[in-house]
C-alpha cells in the first residue's frame, strides 16, 4: 500500500467546505458539521487537515463536562488550564484571539444531550469569532437540530457518503501497488462502500499478487478472499 | 477585544493615552480595558506614564492610568493581523498525530502527516527510546501497532540527544 493520504469525493468536499470556512465573511458564523457512518473516514480526514493547516483537535469523551472540555480546550491551545471556571473560558478565548485556530471537536454526539456544553461551544465561537468544525456520527445533525441556535450557526454542513465506484476506482490508483481490473473494482465496490474495507481488500490483492507474481488482479482472483 | 484595544492605543500615535480615553474609543467597559492594557504592559507594548486616583462622589477613587505606546506595539498589532503560517515540522505534525490517534502504524503516520517512511521510523525509535511510544509488538515488522504510553501535553517533549525543541 502507498504511503499517501488518498483523496475521495468526501475529503474533496470536506477540504472545499474548509476553504470556505476559513475565507468567510466577519459578518457570517463560522461553524460547520460533519457527519457520516463510522469508517468513512470523518476522524482520519479532519486529522489530515488539522496537521496540514494547524488545527486543534478536540476528541470529546462520553463523561465530559463544561468544564472538563474547557480544561481540554486550553491545554491543547498550549496554556496551563486555570482552577476556576471562569477563568477557563477567558483563557480560552484569549488564546483564540491572539492566535486564531480551527477548532476540531470530534465525537460531538457525546455532547448533544448537554445543551450548557454545546451552548458553551457557541460562547466560544461567538466570543473568539474563530472557526469550529463539529464531527459527529450518522444521526449528529438530527440531535444537533434541536438547538436551533447552534444549528443556525452552520454554515456548512458535510455528509460524509457511502465511496461511489469512482472514489474506488480513484482510490486503487492512489493507493494500491497492483493494478485491479474493472470486474475486480466492481467487486469491491459492490462489497465494500466504506474505506477501511476497501482498504482491505486492496491489502488481499497485493499480497495475492506478491504470493502468485501477477502483475494484475481481477475478480476471479479475488472471488472467495473475503 | 485585544485588537481593538491595539488599534485604539496605536490611533493616539507617540501621544499619551489614558485608560478612560481607551475605553471611550473602544466602546468597552473600563475593568475590561484596564485588563488589556494591564497585558499590552506586561508584555512592553505600551509604557505606563503616570496614575493618579481620581475622587469620586461616592465609593471607592477611580484610576486613571496614563500610558505611551512603544514601537513594538504596531509591529505585533500588523504581526497578528496576518493568518499566522504553521510553523510546525514533520515531528512536530507527527506528535499531534500520535496525540490524536492514541494507537497507530507507522503508515498511518506516514499518510495523514505526509512523511517519508524514513523520517517516521525515526521519529517512532527515538520516543520509544525516550519513553513516550511504546511498541505493541517487534519494531520493525510491518503492521505492528504503536502506542502512546505517555502524553506530556501538544508542546512535543524533547527526546534524548535534542538539545532544543521550540
């Protein structure tokens, strides 16, 4: 397998969605949401980002409070996080001031049931204008959606999908070392629409290809590897 | 809030300001203003001139604070208004990786931080040896699974023969 970050239709849309984001009108909120099925591909895709361009990335925990986010948020902002709550929040806010970054909270679905967690996200972003990327699993939008104030403040919301069959097709040029004929995409396609099983069956035809020194696999080769 | 307040000590050029005109200018409340300016001093942006209390009709004496803006002040005002570049390298993007990822192959952190596979064996080898990393199976073998077994913070810790990490 090639050592490169593969680009999908989803990471070309998350990355157009980010490009906006960031050349905004001051006058615009600057929240977007991301979603999708697991092992699409969400978490892997925002990291990407977030190395490249110099985000914070925030993983939330199914236990976390206000607080204990605030405490998270400063720290990977690089301060030294305060005792009181209040003070959490103005370091917060500071550090985002003086050195504007995307923040990246993953997993928000663990907060769609605390509204003084979300709305304490809201503060933030309203306060410190700066931008902050929501990812969440396959129904974040509908629970988000209850919070008509955060949900407004969306102004870019991403689906992550299902790969079609040129995502794979573009995928086995980017990334597989053997060439795959079209029956052999088709059958991976047809069993795999999620990146981590696309990915395996691109692992089983380099290894059937090393094993029988083919130089190119197709679906009888595969038929029966799964 | 900062920025404003920058921008409002900078309007009043090599002239002296003080807090009440800041607060004026800003629109903002006074404690407010007193804290930012308290920092653009700390910092040597601004030099305090003088205070003097003035008396009020009930309460405590207000304070009036008399400040002079430095040459530093405009150059870190138009620093900060320009979108600060990554300073970060491959190291460094790999340790907020790792962070993230808690477990990991080598390949993954080749793909998502875009580094030759050289440069992450390194950067693996020597945590492991400093005792950040540690290895879930033979170093080396392709698909071994990484750990972080500890996490100092986002500031990439120094490991044993860097003499600088910044």
């Amino acid at each position: 397998m090639k050592q490169i970050f593969a680009r999908t239709s989803n990471v070309t849309r998350f990355c157009a969605a980010m490009e906006r984001l960031g050349k905004r009108d001051d006058a615009l909120p600057g929240m977007a949401l991301v979603f999708g099925e697991p092992g699409l591909g969400k978490t892997r895709t925002a990291l990407w980002w977030a190395v490249q361009n110099g985000g914070v990335f925030i993983r939330t925990k199914k236990l976390m409070s206000g607080r204990w986010l605030l405490e998270e948020i400063v720290a990977e902002l690089g301060e030294s996080p305060a005792y009181r709550t209040s003070d959490l929040f103005r370091q917060c806010v500071e550090q985002l001031l003086s050195r504007p970054r995307t923040l990246i909270i993953d997993e928000v679905d663990y907060l769609a049931y605390d509204a003084r967690v979300l709305e304490t996200l809201r503060d933030i972003h309203d306060v410190a204008g700066t931008p902050m990327v929501f990812l969440g699993m396959d129904k974040a939008d509908k629970k988000l959606n209850r919070y008509r104030h955060l949900y407004d403040r969306f102004i870019e919301v991403v689906r992550f999908q299902q790969l079609t069959r040129d995502d794979v097709t573009d995928l086995a040029e980017q990334l597989c070392e053997v060439r795959l004929t079209g029956d052999a995409l088709d059958l991976i396609h047809a069993d795999a629409g999620r990146f981590r099983q696309v990915l395996k069956w691109f692992y089983k035809a380099e290894v059937l290809a090393r094993v029988n020194g083919l130089e190119e696999i197709a679906a009888q080769h595969l038929n029966g590897r799964k | 809030m900062l920025k404003a307040v920058m921008q409002a000590c900078l309007s009043f050029g090599e002239r002296f300001f003080s807090l009440t005109q800041i607060a004026e200018a800003t629109g903002m409340e006074r404690q407010a203003v007193r804290h930012r300016l308290w920092k653009l001093e700390t910092a040597g942006l601004i030099s305090r001139f003088r205070s003097q209390e003035i008396p009020a009709g009930r309460g405590r004496p207000a304070k009036e604070i008399y400040y002079r803006a430095t040459s530093l002040l405009a150059k870190r005002f138009h620093e900060g208004n320009e979108r600060p570049a990554s300073k970060m390298n491959g190291w460094d993007r790999m340790w907020q990786a790792v962070r993230v990822l808690r477990r990991f192959t080598r390949n993954d952190l080749a793909q998502i931080c875009g580094q030759k596979g050289e440069n992450v064996r390194c950067f693996t080898t020597a945590y492991r040896q400093a005792g950040y990393l540690r290895c879930l199976g033979r170093p080396g073998t392709r698909g071994v699974m990484w750990i972080l077994a500890k996490d100092p913070g986002p500031k990439r810790p120094p490991y044993k023969g860097e003499t600088h990490v910044d």
